[in-house]
C-alpha cells in the first residue's frame, strides 16, 4: 500500500487511475482488486469475481465443472451479467449475496433473490456446487535430523537459508528431503539412530524424520552449524522441537 501510495502520489500527480488496466499498473493492486476499485469507486463495468461470486455462479448456472478448471466460464457468465450501469452496486450485491446467502455450506436458497433462476438449486445441488477436484495425496518425504550435544551442554544447530521452508529459522544439521533421507552428518561421531521418527505435515507433503543423537567431545569441530550455549527449545520451529524432545530423553541427563 506504500508503495502504491508513492506512485500515485510521485508519478501521477496524486490522481488514482480510474480504469482497471491502470489500476493494474500500480504496485500490490491485481485483477481482482483492480475491477472492485473501477467499479465500486469509479462506477466502471468491470468484472469483480472473488470466491463469493464464483460460488454463486457456479450455482446460478449449474457448472459442475470441477474448480480450478471452471474459472474462466464463471468468470464469462459473471461478465455476462455486469450491467452498465450501478456496477459498482450490482457488484457489491453479488459478493454480499455469496457471504451471507449463497455460503459455502448450508445455502439459504429460500430468501435468495435469484432463487427461481438458479438451476443448481433446481437440481438440487446447489450445496455441492461450486465442485471440488479430489485432491491429490500430499507426498512424502524424508530426512535425518542430527542432533548433538556437546559435554558443556551445547547444542549442535544450524540456521536455515533465509529462502525457503523454515527461512531463517534454526535447526538440527542434516541433508535435504526428499524420497529418501540423505546421511549427511555434520562431523564424524557416534551418531546412534533412535529408532523412532519424527512425524510433520507441511502445507505441500508430510515429513518422516529419522532422528539420530550424539554426545560431542569439547573440542569437537563441525563442518556445518555451530554450537548454541544456550538454546531454548522455544527457539526451534515445531518439527525441529520434536526432535529435540525425542534426542533429549534419550542422551544423559534428558
């Protein structure tokens, strides 16, 4: 939003774009937003669809066409229907028609203005409407956690890329996951394998952790990571916690 107030501000003389197309242009602001601030602000006969209007032209039309595929026609007929003239309001009425009436579960269809037109609830499926593909299973893949703790009480930790999963967090040594778990220590020790795994679900596949513990000599010197003094278990992301609460149990004085 600051930058886009910059723009304005700096290189349009303070003047907001009134069309969608300009609108585009300024940082932050994309189609969806861009046709709700031309139409509702500007008065313009753009197309708004959100997740609202999509749900109730799936229903008003009976496309059971499975979503994501189903977009662009329920974008057609959302376009279809955009009149001339109060887009702005008539916009405004079909997102608020999909919040409160036509919601996801359970569909007041008995006080819907559109209900004698709506063929998804002619056939009785307007709940089921818009369609779902199945979803595919969440892969699997797995790593080696490495946990190991010097004589003095340090830990072995090492910080994440900033980039990416867990960016910048810290965390046990180890290779990268994948369909197999890479063996990958940090320094030669007595790694001794638990026996047991860690088990997490990311947004995009579920995690098996292999966790292996190690006592380290004071002078132990590791090509990854560094030792923390200190480290709290509050300091580690939930995964990397529940490895710890495996390895600590398991060394002396857990």
């Amino acid at each position: 939003l600051l930058k886009c107030a910059r723009v304005v501000s700096r290189d349009l003389d303070g003047r907001f774009p009134d069309t969608a197309d300009a609108l585009q242009t300024l940082p932050g602001i994309g189609p969806y937003t861009s046709a709700a601030i031309a139409a509702i602000a500007f008065d313009r006969p753009e197309t708004v669809v959100d997740g609202n209007v999509e749900r109730v032209m799936a229903r008003l039309f009976r496309v059971e066409v499975p979503m994501p595929g189903a977009k662009p026609a329920l974008r057609e007929m959302a376009a279809r229907l955009t009149p001339r003239e109060r887009p702005g309001d008539y916009a405004q009425a079909v997102m608020d028609l999909g919040a409160t009436i036509c919601t996801p579960k359970s569909p007041a269809c008995g006080i819907c203005p559109w209900r004698d037109d709506c063929a998804g609830r002619a056939a009785g499926i307007a709940a089921r409407l818009p369609a779902r593909s199945a979803k595919q299973p969440k892969p699997i893949r797995q790593g080696i956690a490495y946990v190991g703790r010097r004589s003095d009480g340090a830990w072995l930790v090492e910080r994440r890329p900033e980039k990416g999963l867990l960016g910048g967090m810290l965390g046990w040594p180890g290779g990268a996951w994948g369909e197999t778990a890479q063996d990958l220590p940090p320094l030669d020790a007595d790694w001794r394998d638990l026996g047991e795994e860690v088990r997490h679900t990311f947004t995009h596949f579920h995690l098996r952790l292999a966790v292996r513990v190690a006592e380290l000599p004071p002078d132990a010197t590791p090509e990854r990571g560094a030792f923390h003094p200190r480290l709290r278990p509050s300091d580690l992301p939930t995964v990397m916690r529940k490895a710890y609460d495996l390895a600590r149990t398991a060394l002396p004085d857990g």
